[in-house]
C-alpha cells in the first residue's frame, strides 16, 4: 500500500483517482489546488503524487518544482495525469522533477499501471 496525494483542480477527477487506487489497497488523499498540496507537504509524507498541469493559481508543472526544493520530496515520483499532450509541456515538466506522464482520459488499468511502476 502506498500513501498516495493526487493533486487536480476537477473534483471530479480526484475522486475518480481515489475510488481506482483504493480499491487496489492505496491510502489517497486528494486536493484541489498547489497551493493545498505544498501546505499538506508540510505536514505529511507521500510516496507518490499524482498531478494535474492546467490548474488555476499555480500549475502542475510550478508544483513540481517547489516540492522538489522541499526536504523529504526530492526523489518522491511525481506522475502528471492531464489532457495536456504537447512535447515542450512534457519536456518542462521532466526539467522541473516529473517522474511519468499519464494522459487524460485515462483507463483504471493505466493509472494502476502508472502507479505500480513506481510503487507496485
């Protein structure tokens, strides 16, 4: 079982992540902005982070890079799970810290894969 934060300004999304990986044994927790997760960065550990790129107040990949400044989230794989598809965006995002890149829509059996990559 993995401590899992999966990240997504669509509620709808989150939900969708948890009910998927809790139903295979992970712990899920799940926020609506980057600027919840580097506050629940703060108090709690996670062994993987999920993380939509398109969200408002602070993106995915802006995320990515200030949990990487952060003691304990160096080397923590961060997948982006998004619709967003265009190669510089794939490419800013490994420069930041993004570990894998999963696109949106999304099967329940390739999340599960994306997650046990790293975890499994």
């Amino acid at each position: 079982m993995a401590r899992i934060l999966a990240v997504d300004d669509a509620k709808s999304i989150c939900e969708i992540i948890k009910l998927v990986l809790t139903q295979v044994g992970h712990d899920v927790t799940t926020v609506l902005s980057g600027r919840e997760a580097l506050e629940l960065a703060k108090t709690q550990d996670f062994d993987i982070i999920l993380c939509d790129v398109n969200m408002p107040e602070m993106n995915g990949i802006s995320l990515v890079g200030k949990l990487r400044l952060k003691k304990g989230f160096e080397y923590v794989p961060i997948i982006m799970v998004t619709t967003e598809g265009k190669d510089y965006k794939k490419n800013e995002a490994r420069t930041m810290g993004a570990s894998a890149w999963l696109q949106k829509p999304f099967s329940p059996e390739h999340l599960i894969k994306a997650v046990d990559r790293f975890v499994g």
